[in-house]
C-alpha cells in the first residue's frame, strides 16, 4: 500500500513538473509567434494600402473629367441657324 503512494505521488510530482516545463516552452514559441503575426499583418496593410491607392490612379485615369467647360449650350450650326 504504501508503495503505491509513493509511486502515485512520484508520478502526480512528475507529472507536474513535466506540465510546466511543457507550458513554458508553449509561451515562449507562442510570443514568438505573436511576433511574427503582427510583423505580417503590418506587411499585408501596407500592401493593402499600396493596392488601394493604385486602384484609385487606375479609377482616376479612366473617369478624368473632360477638358473646357462643363456646361454646354446646344450646339448651332453656322449653316442653318438651328
């Protein structure tokens, strides 16, 4: 009987232990990882950013406002008056 427990509480001791180490390795490849995400996430917004303005150049250049006056009275032929 007894040397269940002492084997119940070496493998309840180990079993701790082993769970800390486990979760601190699991911290400190996940900080790193944090790290490694919010480096990419401001790589993809600038990208983002970049595509964005050149859509608006492309949009721009398609629906440029044409060139003289925007207001027009109807066109008189020189011939016929009308």
């Amino acid at each position: 009987m007894i040397r269940r427990a002492f084997w119940l509480g070496a493998g309840a001791a180990i079993g701790v232990m082993g769970y800390r180490r486990v979760a601190a390795a699991g911290r400190k490849v996940s900080e790193q990882n944090v790290s490694r995400a919010a480096a990419r996430a401001a790589r993809e917004s600038w990208r983002f950013g970049r595509d964005v303005r050149e859509g608006m150049e492309l949009y721009l250049a398609r629906h440029a406002e044409p060139a003289g006056p925007n207001l027009r009275g109807p066109v008189i032929d020189a011939k016929d008056g009308r």
